[in-house]
C-alpha cells in the first residue's frame, strides 16, 4: 500500500516545504483536499520540490467546472510531474454547488457519469485518439481545433477517480474510473458489504476486473503511547466522525453497526450548536470501527491488518494536525510510512 498524507489550505510556499519533509520523511505522495483554496497551484510547487511524490485531489468539485478544464488542468499536470498526479474529483452537496459556486447541482449519480464521460472524451482527444464529441444530458463538448489542443506529452494515461459512499456512485466507479476515493467515515463493515459488492457490479457491467479499480482510503489514524498522549487528537477524531455522521445520507454507516439512531441525535445537537456533545456522542466502541487507535510501534501493523488487501492507498487524515503541532513527530509517522510500504 501507498501511504499518503491529507492536506488543504496551504500556500505554495508551505506545499513545497512540507513536501520536500514528506518525500525526505518515506510517504508516498500527497492528497490536497479543495475547501478554501483549489490544489492546483499548490500540487505544482509541491511537484517541483519533491520529485519523488505523487499527487492527487481529494477532492476537486466537479461540476462548478468545465469538463474541459479538468481534463486540461490534469493533462498539464500530468505532463510536468511525470505522471505523478491523479485527478480525484467529487460533486460535493447541492448547497455548496448551488449557492457557492452557482452552478447545476441535479441528481449527482448521473450529472457525475456525464461528467466522468466528458473529462474521458477530451483526455481520448487530446491523446489523437479521436475527435472530440461528448454528447450527454448536462454536457456537450465537440470542438477542439488543433491550434487550441494541449500538448501531446509521455504520461497521456490520466487516472481518474470519484469519490463514492452510496451504491450509484460505487457501481459508477467500478464501471468507468480508476479508482474511488472512500469516506473517511466508513467501517470494514461497511467497506466489505456495501462498497466492495457495489463497485464490483459495476465493473462487471463495464467487463472490468474489480480488482482494477484503486480504494484510496482517508484514515483517522490516532497514535499515541499514553491515553493522555492520544487525546488531542482522538478528540479531533471524535468531532470530524460526528460532524460527518450528522448527514442523513450516512446515517447506514452507524446502523449497520448497531448504533441505530445515532445520526438523528447528532442531527438535534448539530442544530443546538452543542459541538462538544456532538463528539460525546462517538463512543469508544464507535471508534473501534471508524478510527485505528494505536501506540506509535504498532499502528503501522494495525493498518496493515485492517486494510491489506483492500486498500491502494492509505491516506493520514490527522496526520497534517499532528505534525503542525509536534514537527517533531513527523519522523515517527515517517516510520509508519516506511513500514506500510514495504509490507
């Protein structure tokens, strides 16, 4: 597996940097999250520091852009990284695309297969492999003079992820991407008996072997070895499961493990603004499933258990927080890196 850390809202200068470490440190790449800043410029000055890394969105908002744009913005940087770079794109919910973005937000399984099939037609075009000509229900793209197409270039097989939690978007990914980018709340459970089962279905529509689609999957991993030295960011942990879990969509995260309810009670102290009874909500036994709790020796050996097989890529949720806090930890999480790599 590939251990990656999770980052966002960095400037360019603070990319590079805290690449140069990550590369120097044994991580494998770099995922850069879009919420206040887009990753582009970032991902570019983090490239150029560290030649060694690979980069990915995770992840870049779909539709308030351009088919066009995302494949041109993917083709460029696949071109200067050498092929280090994978484009991760998501639909985010329809308040944000609506209101933020000002942009069509209809229903988000098909709007994403149309989009996913546009960003295809114009990386198969500008790869000479054919015109372009995308027709579908949100976008039509037929025009690509030869004067106004990117540069052809050595590392043209651009990967192409989606983020998924329900069965419309898995079974979409397991059809037509590269890979799926899961929730950073999810269980074994969960992994297992709904996403695995819904991306294979997919791919079998599609003739594809399941096996060839990429988990890239965000960890909330919380070493420590004390109690006390866990807690900062266990709690971390518990208010990011909370506020994730208090979306209705999710609420199946938590009732297939026994804890029926969960979501409409974290919903009523969402809407008190009781944040902190919102994280007194995961209990220890939740965290069992939706974090992996560890001392520093051995949470490399925990993550290879609960994701070997099953995960392409481990991405450290937490990890960005922990190092701002304690630079000096960085050269333990190198360790981990180093050893899930190699296992």
């Amino acid at each position: 597996m590939d251990f990656d850390m999770m980052v966002g809202g960095l400037t360019w200068k603070d990319s590079a940097a805290l690449a140069g470490r990550l590369q120097e440190a044994g991580f494998s790449g770099m995922l850069f999250t879009e919420t206040g800043t887009t990753p582009w410029m970032s991902i570019a000055a983090a490239a150029m520091a560290a030649p060694k890394l690979e980069f990915s969105t995770g992840i870049a908002v779909a539709f308030p852009r351009s088919p066009m744009i995302s494949a041109q913005i993917a083709w460029e940087l696949a071109a200067n990284t050498g092929g280090r770079f994978r484009l991760g794109l998501g639909s985010q919910v329809k308040g944000h695309v609506v209101r933020r973005y000002s942009s069509t937000f209809d229903k988000p399984a098909p709007q994403m297969r149309d989009y996913v099939g546009a960003v295809q037609a114009c990386l198969r075009a500008f790869r000479g492999e054919e015109k372009l000509h995308h027709e579908g229900p949100y976008y039509n793209l037929s025009y690509l003079p030869a004067q106004w197409a990117p540069m052809r270039h050595d590392y043209e097989d651009v990967k192409l992820d989606i983020s998924a939690v329900g069965p419309h978007m898995c079974r979409l990914a397991g059809e037509l991407c590269d890979g799926i980018h899961v929730h950073p709340m999810h269980s074994m459970h969960y992994i297992a008996n709904r996403l695995q089962p819904a991306v294979a279905e997919g791919a079998a529509k599609a003739g594809r072997d399941a096996a060839e689609i990429d988990l890239i999957v965000p960890v909330f991993a919380v070493p420590g070895d004390s109690p006390e030295a866990r807690e900062k960011l266990l709690q971390r942990a518990r208010t990011q499961i909370a506020f994730y879990g208090s979306t209705p969509n999710y609420a199946f995260q938590f009732d297939d493990l026994g804890f029926a309810g969960t979501t409409a009670r974290l919903g009523e102290l969402m809407k008190a603004g009781d944040m902190a009874g919102m994280a007194e909500t995961i209990s220890e036994e939740m965290l069992e499933h939706f974090a992996v709790i560890a001392t520093w020796d051995d949470l490399a050996d925990k993550l290879r258990d609960r994701y070997h097989g099953v995960a392409s890529r481990l991405v450290m949720y937490l990890t960005a927080d922990d190092i701002r806090r304690a630079p000096e930890n960085l050269a333990r999480w190198g360790e981990i890196a180093q050893a899930v790599r190699a296992a």
